[in-house]
DNA sequence: CACGGAAACTCGTATAGACGAGTAGCCCTC
DNA sequence: GAGGGCTACTCGTCTATACGAGTTTCCGTG
C-alpha cells in the first residue's frame, strides 16, 4: 500500500501571486528545515503530490526540481525523491602543509582519513609531462613544458576531490616525484630533499557550479557546487616550485585558515 | 523580422541515447564555451530553438533549464536568454586585516573598492543586542548575550555580500561598536584602543547553493552559489572578541590565503 | 515631431497525455 | 525453498496546447 497522504503539507494559496509550483516547493522547502522530512528521508512520490495539491504532474516536477537547484534534495530514478543526506565534512587545517604532519609512509590524505574513521583511496593517477595553460605556465615562473600529476581522492567509495598538480621539469624530472608513487612524506618532502626547502603557500579559493565533466568526476548531485582551490607553493628562495590545481565537492570539505592581525 | 537561423547549432543525433534536451544543452554548452556565444550575448529564443531542432518548446526549455543549473545562462522575461556575464571579482588578500590597512575614515571595503574603480555602497546598517545562536555562543566562549552588527555590501549597485558581526556585550556596549558608525578603522580598530590587541583570526570558508532569502539579499541568478566565511577575531590574550559571519556571492570572489610551511 | 497604443516578440506558468526505464515486492512455478 | 517473472510503483523524457506577463518596435494619431 502506498504512504498516507502527506500530511505534513498544507493547502496552495490560490488567491496568492506567488506561482503555483514555487506554493509547493516552499512547503516541501519548510517541512524539510523544520526537521518533518529528515535527511535521506523519502519524500512524497510525483504521484501523491500531484493528488495532495491537484495540480499536474509537471507542475510537481517544476517543485522538485526548485529543490534540487537548491541542493536540498535528489531524485533517484525508479526510487523516488529523497532530502539529500549531508555527508560527513572534511576540515582542511590551515598547517596541513606543515612539516611535522608529513607522514612516514602513507600520504597526507591517508593517514587523516584513516584517523577520521573514513576509508580513503586515491584513483585515476596519471603523471606524465605536457604543455601547461597560460594560467599555470604564469603561476610557475614560465616553464614551456611541466610534470603534471592528476589523481582523484575519495572517501568511503565517494570521489570527494580532484587534483592536478604541476611541476617545471628541472625539478621534477628524474626524480620519485615523476614516479606515481613519490614516497614518504609525498612531493613536497622530495623537493625538500632535492635542496628546495619550502618557505610558504599561496592558495586561492573560488566557488562555482560544476562543469558537467566535473559533475561527473566528482559524482555531484544536482545543487552541489565545487571549491576550485589553486596553491601555489613557493621555496626559501622565491621561486614558484609547484601548482597544485584542485576541484573539491562543495559538500564535502569546510576550509579552515589563519590570518595575522598584523 | 526575427534574426536569421542559429547556424552556429549543430542537428540532433537521433540515433543517440542520450536525451534530447541534454543534445541540445550540450550544443549550447559547447558553443558557449567556444566562445560563439560570449558574455552578454543572447541565445537564440525559445521559438528559434525549437524552429531549428524540430522539438516542442517544453523540451527546449528543459535545455535552458540544465545551463542555468550550471550557471551559464540567465534568462530575463521579456527580453531572453542570455550567456551569463561574469562580474568583476574582488579578491581578498590574505593580509586583508593588517594593522597597517585600517584606514582613517572609510571602511576598508569603501577604500579598496574606489581602487579598483568600482562604486562601494554599504545598507541594511542594523545594530543591535540579540540572544547569540548556539554555534556563535560557542565561538564566542558561551555569552547569552550578544551585540550584532548586520550590513551589506554592494560594488555597482549590485550587492555582492551580506555580513553579521557578532561581539560579547562587555566589548561592545557603550562603545562606537555599538554605532551604526564605529568610526575610523572600524570596530577593529576601537576593540584595539579598548585594550583588546588583536593576534590573529580564524577563517572558515565553505560554498553551497542559496536560500531562497539569500539569493534574493544577494540578487543571485540561478546556478550562482555562495560561499560562507565565518571568521573568529582573537586578542592577544586568546579570547574570541568577533564572530563575523558573511555570504558573499561567489561569483564575485577570490579569497587568496597564504599558509606556513613550517 | 512627440506621444500613445497596438502588435509582435520574449519568457513564465500550467494542463493533459503518452511512453520509457529503473526498482521492488509479490506470487507462482519448479 | 529458490528462482523467475509479473506487476505496481517510481522518476525520466517528450509532445501539444493555452494563456499570462514583461519588453521592444513601430506606426498612426494628435
């Protein structure tokens, strides 16, 4: 037998202005917040809304889909529509980069991973040398050609976090770091050792909607945007030794810094 | 007469099992981003798009729909649809707070917005004593009392950020904090003669999609997330004397940070 | 020439219907 | 009891139509 009728949802306002479709959405939009439907919660089928409220099927569908644009809830096909459930967020520190947090054998996002109770993975490495953007080729003082290491980083089997990171060539070429796996304490422990010692990071935080191939990459629900975050890390010397290019799962992470106040 | 055919657009792949609305976005899409179409541009309308690909208008529609997800395209009643113009973006340094910044009589927001040849205005100027939220309490060591300072901001008439800042009463009460006007240097600046010299401040960044409320505070076209920013002011003494809470249209931002390596 | 208004064009909202495809549960068969 | 298939339910895609409302254009009137 299907569900009751929702009676969590009240009556349209047909002498209002608002549209009808935008009426419902508001409803569902409340009875979501005020905790009625609960994360992952199913909510009323096409069917029972078109019932409840007597207005068309497209018209619901018009409703739902309000909701997803606004990232509150997504429709699994054959299933029905559910309030999307939040996943747990990673917090990126501001001294993640510090020294003491290089890890001996597993790599940064492992070892925290692991601490927060997730089962990380990182996927699609691919290293190989090419032609950089404009873009990059400006960040890295000029470089005609550079290393670029792709992976992708998940969580517990959810892509959470692509990244590109390059390197001008006389730095990493013929070195671990043009090798997938760069050894312990990861890229920037080698480039240490290669007498590059690290002075500071420079990183720059955007927020925008997925283009779809990163939708994709990255399994995004609708209304889930993604932090594109660009670093740049620089040596005791000034020089620009890598830029990391990464797009992160809005949902997923809560970016954390520190300014002085000086 | 109506302008000529779209020829930029290519024919459907009948034979394809990708639907046909998403053919079509993904023709708009590429044509887009080819530069066929440039910021400001209009797309062809509804009526051209359907002329041309010999499918109902609802279809088409459902096209524009999935670009306006994306963020590509907005579209004016009356007018058409247009490829989304991307505002100039103000960056936000990582040394945005320095001592040495706080200006002698405009905000810092006036000051650096008039350098980059934009028209600053600030509105919604509310000051007043409320009960602090759970999570603002916390940050702020646990007062039920707080003062808050709510204020938008807007470059060009178009607002581009609305803030709130939070301050424990025995700060703020009976001070130009508790002025609509603080005066020079802002509330950072009177904290400071106050006695409570500033030591650094805690950021946390996140993005996802607007409320309904925010979209319309911030006038935020459909597929334009926000990112959120919570930042917690420390004295020397290591007591939080600010919690600013802001949502600023994303696609007016680039927030650059500078990390340690240490 | 200036103004007003009609016409044509734009997107917004809503209806009714049809078929397809993914999922889950039930029942019947073996 | 296990397996397979049917059925009911879910959302996905698409058509055709109608009217409303905001904008632009242009023309005719004064």
């Amino acid at each position: 037998m299907p569900s009751a009728s929702p009676t969590v949802l009240g009556a349209l306002d047909p002498t209002s202005d608002r549209a009808v479709f935008r009426q419902i959405a508001d409803q569902l939009r409340e009875a979501i917040d005020k905790g009625r439907f609960k994360e992952g919660d199913k909510l009323p089928s096409e069917a029972e809304l078109v019932e409840h409220y007597g207005v068309s099927r497209m018209t619901v569908r018009n409703s739902l889909s309000v909701l997803q644009g606004e990232g509150l809830v997504v429709s699994e096909h054959g299933k029905g529509v559910f309030v999307r459930p939040r996943p747990p967020v990673r917090r990126l520190a501001s001294d993640r980069f510090a020294r003491r947090h290089r890890q001996q054998g597993k790599s940064a996002f492992t070892v925290e991973a692991e601490a927060a109770g997730s089962r990380p993975e990182v996927d699609s490495l691919e290293v190989k040398e090419e032609r950089p953007t404009q873009e990059i080729s400006t960040r890295l003082g000029g470089p005609r050609r550079v290393l670029a290491r792709r992976r992708r980083y998940l969580l517990d089997g959810r892509p959470v976090e692509f990244a590109v990171s390059y390197l001008p060539l006389d730095l990493a070429s013929e070195t671990p770091i043009a090798e997938p796996n760069p050894g312990p304490g990861g890229i920037y422990a080698r480039l240490e050792e290669n007498g590059h010692r690290l002075d500071h990071f420079d990183e720059e935080v955007c927020a925008r909607m997925p283009s779809p191939q990163e939708a994709k990459t990255l399994r995004l629900a609708a209304g889930v945007p993604v932090i594109h975050l660009i670093r740049t890390a620089y040596d005791t010397e000034g020089r620009a030794v890598e830029v990391c290019d990464t797009v992160m799962a809005a949902d997923a992470y809560v970016l954390a810094y520190q300014l002085p106040a000086t």
